[in-house]
C-alpha cells in the first residue's frame, strides 16, 4: 500500500479588493440602474452591503460611514459623487461588539419614520422576519432572525 504525501504551501490571506468593489458600485450608480442592497457582517466582521442590479451580478461592498452615506444618498436621491468614501479604509466590529449589522440599520430606518413593507408572518414559517425598504433608486431587503426581543420591539412600534 503506497502512503500519500502531500505538501501544503501556506499563502497570505489575499485582502478583500474594495475599491474594486466600490468602482462596480459607481458603474452601476452612473447607469442610474437600481440597486438591491442587503446589509450583512462578514465572516472576518466587516460591515457591508450585498449589491445587485439588472446588469451586475452581486457583489460585496464592506462599509465604512462614508460608504454607507453614498450609498443611501444614491438610493434616496440618485447622487452618484462618491468624493472622501476612501473605499479601502474599512475596520471590522471588534469581537465583542454587537456586530449585527442589517439589525442595527433595520433599526435606525424604523427609528427614522421611514416606512418599511413587511412579508405577512403568517406566511413566514422559517423563524425570519422579512421586510423592504423602497426608494428612489432601489430597495433594502431585510431578513432578520425571528428573536423575541425582535418581535417585541417591532409589536411596540406597532409593525407587526
């Protein structure tokens, strides 16, 4: 019976290409096409948004505020500028901060008055809440963990 060798080879980590990114982002931006924006935390705890249009497969942007702002401004407005979002200056959430990104956007939309439209629960059996945020320009989708300080937050807005 042979024995099999097998050698790894150990490679740096090759970094995230987010202005790579961000440049796909402002193409999509300057076609005026809409966005379909989902916000998420990565495994590596970075903030970002999962971007799509009728023309460009999705994509992940990671966010810093700068980012963040662009984005909701083209979704609110149709602004494209993109000057100061510095794309490459990005930090992930520290191991012990809340890092649940979409929750905390999903929040400051609802705390904001802006209107969100949510998938009935009766029809959500898989333990989510789901809703939409509609602009201008495109949508947030939100699919939360159904928890129950979620449903209570959203039973004292008086959304579910």
């Amino acid at each position: 019976m042979t024995t099999l060798n097998i050698t790894f080879e150990s490679k740096a980590v090759k970094n995230y290409d987010n202005s790579g990114a961000h440049e796909a982002a402002k193409l999509i931006m300057k076609k005026y096409e809409n966005l379909s924006v989902k916000f998420k935390t990565d495994k590596d705890n970075y903030p970002y948004a999962w971007l799509e249009s009728k023309s460009m497969a999705g994509f992940k942007l990671r966010l810093n505020q700068a980012e963040l702002t662009w984005i909701m401004k083209y979704l609110k407005e149709g602004e494209t500028e993109d000057f100061g979002t510095k794309p490459e200056n990005v930090e992930a959430y520290k191991e012990d901060d809340d890092n649940d990104f979409q929750l905390q956007i999903f929040k400051q939309l609802i705390e904001s008055g802006k209107v969100l439209q949510f998938v009935p629960t009766f029809r959500e059996t898989n333990g989510y809440i789901s809703a939409t945020s509609s602009y201008m320009k495109g949508k947030i989708f939100f699919r939360l963990e159904r928890t129950d300080s979620l449903v209570e937050y959203l039973q004292e807005k008086e959304l579910i």
